[in-house]
C-alpha cells in the first residue's frame, strides 16, 4: 500500500499535537490569574504553537506539491473526493490565517509580549483597534477548528471502519522494523 511520504506524515501527527496544545492553552488560561506566571507562560505556549503550526501549515503546501498524493484503494466516488480536498482547503486556510490574525493582533496591540520565551518586537505607535478587530475575527474563527477536526476525524474513521478503504492508513506513521 502506498503511503504519504514520511515527512509528510510526521507533519501531520505534529500539527495534530500542536493543535491539542494550542486549544487546551487558551481553553485553560481562565483557570490562571490575570498577571501571574502561569498565565503569561499559557499564553507564549499558544502564541508559540500556533506559529509553529503556521510554519509547518506552510511546509505541509510544499510538501504536498513535492509529493503525489496516494490513492485511496477502493476509488471512492467523486464527490466524496471533492468533498475531502474542500474540507482539506478550508483547513490548510484556517491554521494558516488563525495564527497570521492572532500574531498581528499582538504586534499591533502594542504591549509586551513573549513567543518561543522570546520578547517579540511590537507596533509604534500601536493601533489598537485595528488589534481589536483582528482578534475578534481570530476568536470568531478559532471555534471553527472545532468542527473541522471533528469532520475530518469522523470521515478518516468512516472511511477506515465502514468503507474499509485505506485513507486513514495512508497518514499513519510507519510500524519500525525489530
């Protein structure tokens, strides 16, 4: 059977991490008091992963274009097809435009703050509602990967259990040898 190349593999699974860490750390932040430590260090996680995941959103493009994309044995139909490179573009533009939005609002907000335990340069003069509005739109749009991880989830197991093909066993990671 043919698989995704293993760079592109090892992507995907880290995304998927990086996903997890980035939702828990703004879901979670409430539980930390405003201005303390562990506040701070939530918030510099989940700028830091979703950078992350910005940057290997874009690797992902390259190496998909390097790459030929396997074929799902059996073919499915055609607007299943479809369906899987819609849901796939909405995807790849969400966590690519959800940390673009969220890195601007910071930047142009004007105040401290940290990424990859770095102090990150800000906006002078700072434009504050332009900030605003970036980050109205990053937390309307966050709520989104909700719904589209669950999608893919589901289909990747619909088609693994009850269609039986193998488009979940295509991104799997390689069994090692012993």
């Amino acid at each position: 059977m043919k698989k995704y190349a293993p760079s592109q593999i090892t992507l995907h699974w880290l995304v998927v991490i990086l996903l997890i860490v980035t939702y828990a750390t703004i879901e979670l932040r409430g539980f930390a008091e405003r201005g303390s430590l562990l506040r701070s260090a939530m918030m510099a996680t989940h700028f830091s992963c979703g950078t992350t995941i910005l940057l290997l959103m874009l690797a992902r493009i390259f190496l998909r274009y390097r790459h030929a994309t396997p074929p799902i044995a059996p073919l499915p139909p055609l607007w299943q097809r479809g369906l899987a490179h819609l849901l796939h573009i909405i995807i790849y533009l969400l966590f690519i435009s959800l940390p673009i939005l969220g890195l601007s609002s910071r930047y142009l907000r004007g105040n401290d703050w940290v990424m990859f335990g770095l102090s990150m340069p800000v906006a002078s003069p700072p434009n504050r509602e332009l900030a605003s509005q970036l980050i109205d739109l990053h937390e309307t749009l966050a709520p989104l990967g909700y719904y589209l991880i669950a999608l893919h989830s589901i289909a990747a197991l619909f088609h693994h259990y009850l269609l039986k093909d193998n488009t979940l066993l295509r991104m799997m990671p390689v069994k090692r040898q012993k």
